[in-house]
C-alpha cells in the first residue's frame, strides 16, 4: 500500500498534474460530441492552421443557419492575457478615471480565461448546450470520460474539471512559442528582419504611432505580446447591426464600440480583420490606419463614431512605401513553429526551450474580479 502511495507521489513530481490536464483539455478542444447537434469542436471555429483563428468574417453555429457576430480571433497567446483590472488614470479635467485592462473575448466580457472557456459551450450561436447537465452527459460517453480525475459527481463539477483543462491546454508551450522573426530580431541578430521590415518597424515606432498600442516592450508579459491589453475605437467600417463592444460591458457611454487591442502575433494568418472582420487583408489595414478619415466614402459609416480614435490615427501622413513596409512588417510576427506546420499535423511542434506551466505559473496567478460598478457607471 505504501509502495503504491509513493509511486503516485513520484508520478505526480514527475508528470505534475498540468500537462496531464493539458492532455484532457486537447480531447475537449478536438471533440465535435460536445456540441448540439453535435459536429462542432472548438478546433471549427480555432482552426491550428491559422494561428487558431477562423478565415471565415463570422463563424457558422453548430445549428444550421445560425451565425455569430464577431471574427474569430487567434489562440495564439490568449492564455498570457492579463485577468481584467481596473487602472486609473486621468481625465481630461483631471478627475481620477478609471479603465479596463486585460480580460477576455473582444468586449472584455470574460474576466479571465476560465470564465472564457465555459461560454462557447453554451452559446446559441455557437455549440449550443441548453444547460450543464445536457454538457456533463456528453462528457461522460466521450472516450476520455475516464481522464478525468478528482470528484465528478456532480454535473457543474464534471463540468468544471473540463473547463480547468482547456485553460491548462491553453496555456501550453505550444501556443506561445516566441519564435517568430521578429523575436530573432529582438534577440539580436539584425539580419532576421529585412530591409523592408526594417523600415516598417521605424514606422511602427515611430510615425505610425502604433507601438503605443500594440507594445513592443514587454508589460504583462516577459516577452513584447504587441497589445497593451487596452481597448479602443478605431472605427472598424460598420457590418450587421450595431456592437457596442466594452461599453456594453462596463455600461459607460465613452466605452461604446471600443474592442480590445489585439495581439499582432501571427495577424499575417487571420484575415479577416478587426473584431467585425470588415477588413480583409493587412494592406487595407494600413491604408485605412493611414487615411480613414480623408476617405470616408472608402470606409463607410461605423458602428459609434462618437467614440472613434482620431488623436491617434486615420491621418498619419505615411508614405505609399510606408504602407508598404508596415505590411511586410506584419509577416515578422508570424512564429515559425506554424509556418513550419505540415500536411497533415494536427498542431504545431511546440519550439524547443519554452519554459513549461509550471516554471511561469506565477504569471497565471488569478487576481479578484474587479468591481466594475463602482466608481465608475457615471453615465
Ligand atoms: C462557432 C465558433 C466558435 C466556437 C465553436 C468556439 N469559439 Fe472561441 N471564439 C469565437 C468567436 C467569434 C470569438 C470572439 C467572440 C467575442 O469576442 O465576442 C471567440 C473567442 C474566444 C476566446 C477569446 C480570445 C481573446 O482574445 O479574448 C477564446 C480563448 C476562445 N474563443 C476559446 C474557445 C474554446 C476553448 C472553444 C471550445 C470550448 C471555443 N472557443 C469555441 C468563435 C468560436
Ligand atoms: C490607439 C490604439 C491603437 C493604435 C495606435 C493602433 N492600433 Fe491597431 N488595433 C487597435 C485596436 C483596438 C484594434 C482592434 C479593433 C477592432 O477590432 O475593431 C486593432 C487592430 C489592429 C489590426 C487587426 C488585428 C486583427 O487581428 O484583427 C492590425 C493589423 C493592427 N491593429 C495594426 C496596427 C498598426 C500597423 C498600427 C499603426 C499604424 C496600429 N495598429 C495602431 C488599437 C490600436
């Protein structure tokens, strides 16, 4: 009896409970049981190929007509995004303000990933369970149903223990390998960037202004994640009816159609672009950053025009070579560990030398969910 204690002791030093949950969160992110009707897996709408974005402008439901209102965004490094907190800052009186940083989905609506992870599930435009209980019960016929671990009695538990798992999976090395060009480059070896890129990184940082969004420092995270965890209005051309994005969170007026800024890593793979998907390629991207708002029978209307960005875009001035080296730029933050990707894998290799879960588990520490009704809701 005693033996077979210390075996499980040692088992579990060796292996450490994550990745075995990561093992489960792979099955649950693959298995298209898990919808109703069933068909659709978390891997429909996140596809591995495409940095776990989805090509289409808006992802087709599990129940035939039905369609979401945002583009799917990448997986890529959404398990280093920061819980969501409130910062203070000032306004233009002076009065203390505060904003939203971090948190999940485009509106910030999930305060981490694991309250993230629990609402495609049970979204009618997406896998469509009608309650827990209908979700437990696919999990108990599925194939794994015997790796999970701890107690599962209950459906919410059951549940639980599959939710823990995707985040653990999401948090696996593969998905933050840091091995794009751009990282060879920050590493020091000057020749990863060409001179294109090279030029469209000066820009980036300079009169582009869009390091002040898209950090190239590193804030949350040891290494630059290219967002800042902040949310903004740039005045993504209108599509459907109207999204009100953060301020339809936080209920403030001035947060109306602002989305948050979104990881660069790997754009290169996941047009369509912004939280519509209204863009469809990277040079358009630019284009619209650069002229927005001396075209605006181009871009048409957006959705809250009273809340757009015009301090920081919409008229830089840039070049047509500009434009042109910002676009090549985009292609540097691609990671090589998906451009590596064959015919026929199911995912990327996950790059040599990235720290495990466990080594970075103090960057995964959940902070308490911020309290957004006070002092804020001034309307
Ligand atoms: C029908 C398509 C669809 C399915 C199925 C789906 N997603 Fe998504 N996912 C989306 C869309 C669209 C968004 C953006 C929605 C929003 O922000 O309102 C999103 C957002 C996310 C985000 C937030 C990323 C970020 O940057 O904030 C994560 C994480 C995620 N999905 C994981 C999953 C997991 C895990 C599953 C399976 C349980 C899943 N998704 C199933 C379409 C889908
Ligand atoms: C004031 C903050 C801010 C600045 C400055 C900024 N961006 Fe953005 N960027 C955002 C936000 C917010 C979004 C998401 C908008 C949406 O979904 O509607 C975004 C989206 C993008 C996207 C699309 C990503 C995707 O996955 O859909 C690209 C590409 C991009 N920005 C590149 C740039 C470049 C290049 C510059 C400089 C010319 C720049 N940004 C300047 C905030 C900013």
């Amino acid at each position: 009896m005693k033996v077979v204690l210390w075996f499980v002791i040692l088992g579990s030093l060796v292996q450490g409970g994550e990745p075995r949950l990561a093992a489960l969160g792979k099955k649950v992110f693959l298995d298209p049981s898990l919808s109703t009707p069933p068909g659709q897996s978390c891997a429909s709408c996140h596809d591995p190929k495409t940095a776990f974005a989805d090509l289409r402008r808006v992802s087709p439901g599990a129940v035939k007509g039905r369609v979401g209102h945002r583009n799917a965004p990448s997986l890529m490094y959404a398990g280093l995004i920061a819980p969501q907190r409130l910062e203070d800052t000032y306004d233009e009186n002076g009065e203390v303000e505060y904003i939203v940083e971090g948190g999940l989905f485009l509106d910030g609506r999930a305060h981490d990933l694991l309250e993230q992870v629990r609402q495609p599930f049970f979204e009618a435009n997406e896998m469509n369970n009608a309650d827990a209980g209908e979700l437990a019960g696919k999990f108990r016929r599925a194939p794994y149903f015997k790796d999970f671990e701890g107690e599962v009695k209950r459906d919410e538990d059951l549940n639980e223990r599959a939710f823990e798992a995707l985040v653990a999976f999401l948090r696996e090395p593969m998905f933050r390998p840091f091995n794009a060009r751009i990282d060879d480059y920050w590493a020091g070896d000057k020749a990863a960037l060409n001179l294109s890129e090279r030029r469209g990184l000066d820009v980036f940082e300079t009169t582009g202004g869009c390091s002040s969004c898209h950090l190239t420092g590193s804030s949350t995270w040891l290494e630059p994640l290219l967002s800042d965890s902040g949310f903004d209005n740039v005045g993504a051309p209108a599509v459907g009816k109207l999204d009100v994005g953060l301020g339809g969170v936080t209920g403030k007026k001035g947060e109306l159609g602002q989305f948050k800024v979104p990881t660069l890593r790997n754009v290169a793979l996941t047009a369509p672009y912004f939280h519509n998907g209204s863009i469809d390629t990277l040079r358009e991207v630019m284009e619209f950053y650069n002229k927005r708002d001396l075209e605006p029978e181009r871009w048409g209307v957006t959705d809250y025009p009273e809340t757009v960005n015009h301090e920081e875009m919409g008229d830089l001035g840039l070049s047509e070579q500009e434009v042109t080296d910002l676009v090549a730029l985009m292609d540097a933050f691609t990671d090589k560990s998906l451009l590596e990707m064959k015919e026929g894998d199911l995912f990327p290799k996950t790059a040599a030398g990235i720290p495990s879960t466990e080594e970075r588990k103090a960057f995964f520490k959940e902070k308490a969910r911020p309290d957004l009704s006070s002092p804020r809701r001034p309307r």
